[in-house]
C-alpha cells in the first residue's frame, strides 16, 4: 500500500514522499525545496497530508513555505528547535498518526549533528536526517561527540530489517571513509563497488538496512577492536571508551 519515492534536490538532498497508492494521500520528509514536490505531486494529482522535518538546517526545511501556502497541512518539527512555519512541535515519546497512510510514527530525539534533531521510526523505516547516513553520519555543528554517539546507538538498537531513509546521497565517501578505517572489511568493500554500479546508473543507494549499517559503517562499530585499533592509532593512544573512539573517528573524518 505505500510506496516511498525520493525526490532529488539542490547538490545532493532527498526529500523523501511517502504515497498510500490506494488514497493517492502523501506525507513529505524534509522538503529542501519546494519546486520539485509541487511538480511531482501535481503530476500524479497527490494529496498532501503531513510534512516532517527532521532538523531546522535550511537545506531540510527551505520547501515548507511554498508548500504550506497551496496546501494546509501540518508541519511536525523537532520541539527544541526553532522551525519557522511549524505546527506540530514533537520529541521523543510523541507519536505520530497518520491513519490515511495506516502509519503510527515514533520520535526519536537524537542530538548531535543539530542540538534538537529528531527522527521518525515506524515499523519498517527511520527517517533519520542527517544524523545517521548510509555508511556514516552527520557533522556535529551543534552537539557534542557523546550525544551523537548515544544517538547512534539509539537508532542501532531498532530491529535489523529497519530500511534507513537519510537525507543526503553521501553512501560513496562514507563507505571510502569506512574502508579506510576498517581495511580488512570485505564487506566494506563488496558495498562500495555495489554503491558506485548504483550511482553510475544515477540510481539512488538510499534506503539500506540497519543491518548492513551495523556491518559496514564504523560509526555503528566503535565497539568492534578493528575500528578500536585504527582510532586509537590515530589519536597517538590507547582508546577503551566507545564514545572516544567514536569522536576519534569523527574528528578523523572531518579531515579525510
């Protein structure tokens, strides 16, 4: 019954639409701009019911405003955020119901790349921003390494089918980034040659499970003594604390 389709937008952003095939009713995730959502949804004659945003950076929030004036629907924003155009302000222990696309969305607070970034968990799906990508995770511009290390976990602990849906096609640098971290990682390397057939066909790499996240990303393996051993020979010591590790490499991966 859904069908989740990802709009392409500025350099490398997805805006994400959630479409029930059966009511033609659509949600949309961070809409970046609002152009390319007009388009398609006047294309296929949609029916806008809900936007979700994920963090207040522009380029997740720069479409509400031409969407909301054609179409009144409610805006959920991270509650300890500033969003300019929200109606629904939301955070960790709210829930979302959708029953026109039969979905019951979860909150998650998961700070660290912003300081008030959600996301939104349903049975099958995350919508996680910019705080957790295929293959990585976001900059921390507003939050500290521990809170984006427990926000990480947070995420890792949703069952292992969960398709993770991100707001940037980043899955190629990542995946470089993680096999410079994890040289031996095979399956590191199995994935990257698959992500850039993918991106050669100019197909998107996005959603992958949690489960290969937890295979192939280092920022889901600060436990793993492979990923210990190379941030501790980049931080010239010996590191045994996971949230140091995952700092290390974060740092590490600012500069790469």
């Amino acid at each position: 019954m859904l069908e989740i389709i990802p709009l392409t937008a500025l350099k490398d952003n997805y805006i994400w639409i959630l479409i029930n095939k059966i009511n033609q009713c659509v949600a949309i995730v961070d809409p970046s701009e609002h152009e390319p959502v007009l388009k398609y949804i006047e294309s296929r004659n949609l029916n806008p019911i809900a936007i979700l945003i994920t963090h207040h950076h522009w380029d997740h929030v720069g479409g509400i405003a031409g969407l909301t004036k054609k179409y009144n629907v409610p805006v959920y924003t991270p509650e300890k955020e500033f969003v300019e155009g929200s109606t629904n302000p939301v955070c960790e222990g709210d829930v979302i119901s959708l029953p026109k696309l039969g979905l019951e969305i979860n909150i998650l607070d998961v700070p660290g790349h912003t300081s008030g970034a959600i996301a939104y968990y349903t049975e099958k799906m995350v919508f996680s921003g910019d705080t957790l990508f295929t293959g990585g995770c976001g900059r921390l511009f507003e939050g500290s390494p521990t809170q984006m290390y427990s926000s990480l976990s947070k995420i890792k602990k949703l069952p292992t089918k969960t398709l993770i849906y991100c707001g940037h096609e980043y899955t190629i640098p990542n995946l470089q980034f993680a096999a410079a971290v994890e040289i031996d990682n095979k399956t590191i390397q199995r994935r990257l040659d698959l992500a850039q057939k993918t991106r050669d066909k100019n197909q998107p790499t996005v959603p992958a499970t949690l489960e290969i996240e937890k295979q192939t990303n280092p920022f889901l393996r600060c436990n793993e003594q492979s990923v210990i051993n190379s941030a501790s020979i980049r931080a010239g010591r010996a590191l045994d604390n996971p949230a140091e590790v995952f700092a290390t490499i974060r740092n590490w991966k600012d500069s790469f």
